[in-house]
C-alpha cells in the first residue's frame, strides 16, 4: 500500500500540442513536497530525462532533506520524501523497489473528461487495496497521449462552477494539491 | 452574492509570532489569479501596505489584464479579477462597492482547530445566504490573532491523514486552492 506522486517534465505537450521537456520550476518542489508529506505520500518523484536538471534537483534536497536547510524541520520533513528519477519507468521501478510490488498508474489532466473514474472510487481503492498508486501530474501542457493511453486510472479533470469544458488553467501546482486532497483529505 | 478572495501581506505573523508584513510573490498572482478564476470567485485582492508593492503588483495585473500578456486568454482572464488593496479594510470596502452589502469574512490557518465552522456549512452558506464572503489568507506564518478575532467565520486548517495537530505546512498557495475546491469544487 502507498500512494506515490511523480510531476512529469517529459513527456508532456508544450503549447503546440507536441511531445516535449519542461524545465524543473522550484517552487514545484516546495510546494508539492509539502503537500505531499500532509497527505501522507510515501515518495515524490521529479520525473526529468536530462541529466543536469536531475543534479540541480538532487543538490536541492539534499540542502534541504540533510544540508544546511534541514535545520528546518518542515522542509527536512517535505524533501526527504523527494527522489529524482530519469522516466516515467524509472519511477514506476522505484515504487516495485520500495513496496515489493507494481503500482497502478493514475493519470491527471485538464482535459480528462471520459472515461474517467470518480475520485470516491480512486479513494476507496486507495483505503481497500493493496496496491500502490502512483499519480503522475504532467507540466506544460500537460501529459502526452502515449502516457495518458497506458494508465490504469484517469481521474477527471479538476473544475469549478463551469464544468470541466470552462475555465481549466490551473497551475499543475494547484492540481496536484486538490487531487491530493480530494484523494487523501480528511 | 459572491466569494471573495484576499491574499493578506500584512498584518501576518513572522517566524518569531511577531506582527509583520511580507513580500509579495510572482507566482502567488498566477496561482490564485487562475484558481480565483476557475472557481468563480468575483475578486482576487493583494493586501499590502506598502506602497511600492502595490504599484509593482499594479503593474503585473496591467501586463497581464490589458497589456501584452492580454493575449494569453487564460492569463487575461486570470488577471482581469485581480486588484490592489492597502489594507483589508480596504478590501471589505471594495467588495461593500462592488456588491452593495458588507461582506462576512471568513479567516483560515494552519493552527485553526477549535471553535471553526466546517466547510460543508460554508458551502450551504454561500449557496443559500444573500451575504458576499470575504476570505482571508495570510502569508508567512500567519494571520495576525487581531484579524482572526474580527472574523466571522473561522474555516478548519487543512489536514491530511495525521490530523491538524500533524505536519501542517501547506504554502499558502496550497491551502488557499484547497480551500476554494473543498467550499466551490463540484
């Protein structure tokens, strides 16, 4: 059992619409490994394929999970769940590694309107399963269609008033969180 | 009618429990902007007193709003709510213009756990009652207790699976979209 969350930098769409990197923003580790350690996540992922951002990531955890930062015991506590992996796969690895066992792969989306499952049945899995679940929240603009395709659960997009087809730009920061809360909050 | 957000700089509590201001943060605008929008709020107010801060936030609403960045649908549409206010006072006034009634205000935080009104009350409140809510978010460590006394309503602090007396470090940015999903999400 766990729930682990990866923020995916490829591969996910830029604003053209095709396959494409993003760079690591650092208030995305902050802000999502905080929230990650308040709903309980068992690892957070920072999915990137280039080798110099994966360094730069790694050398802030480590200021903050065992450096000069950890004198702060809030973000000891958030980064010392974090962990860099070089791929979708290589994370998915990762959680085999840690739980003994394969996660099943939800997927979040700002367009994610079929085909998807209710987050009260995605919680109740979460209570009664003995999987683990691992998130994936795309940057840019959002996951690319080949990671979308070979999810085991979509969830549905985060809307407000509107409904899925109104106003959907939230930052991939503030998804996260609400799904993590839909998910996980009390 | 209608929800309000305030994003409040000053009075809050810094690392010391002593009343201060902060900073103003670039991306606090784009991620509350674009909540704020996405869950219908009427107006996004920045509070702070200094003079200069407001002038610069002034500026990034303009770019945003009616400037070149206008030609971003989604960031326009974001920016186009957001306002300046000097003090929260100012806000109530703004939001006592715009609507014709004072509104109630309602104050959230970490340390919020007794004497609080639970959010599903405040959701049926906004549903049923005439009256705009106000609702205040502090930056650094806090709302300081003078606003939290003449609030209205107290919302719980956000907790996950340890309870409000856990980790209870969400940024601001992070609790404030929690806040508008759980009263506003469908």
């Amino acid at each position: 059992m766990g729930i682990f969350l990866a923020l995916v930098h490829h591969p996910v769409l830029n604003r053209h619409g095709e396959v494409s990197s993003t760079a690591v923003t650092n208030v995305d580790l902050h802000d999502l490994g905080r929230a990650g350690r308040t709903y309980g996540v068992n690892r957070f992922f920072v999915v990137t394929p280039i080798d110099l951002q994966r360094e730069l990531v790694g050398r802030v955890i480590r200021h903050w999970a065992d450096g000069p930062g950890s004198k702060s015991p809030s973000r000891q506590q958030a980064f010392d769940r974090i962990e860099v992996a070089a791929s979708i796969d290589q994370a998915v690895e990762r959680v085999s590694e840690i739980t003994g066992e394969k996660p099943l792969i939800a997927v979040t989306g700002a367009s994610l309107v079929d085909d998807t499952t209710p987050f009260s049945e995605v919680t109740a899995m979460i209570r009664n399963s003995g999987s683990p679940i691992l998130l994936l929240f795309g940057t840019g603009w959002g996951l690319a269609p080949e990671v979308i395709e070979r999810a085991n659960i979509r969830l549905p997009a985060i809307s407000g008033p509107e409904g899925p087809l109104g106003y959907n730009h939230l930052s991939v920061r503030a998804a996260a969180v609400i799904v993590l809360d839909r998910l996980l909050g009390e």
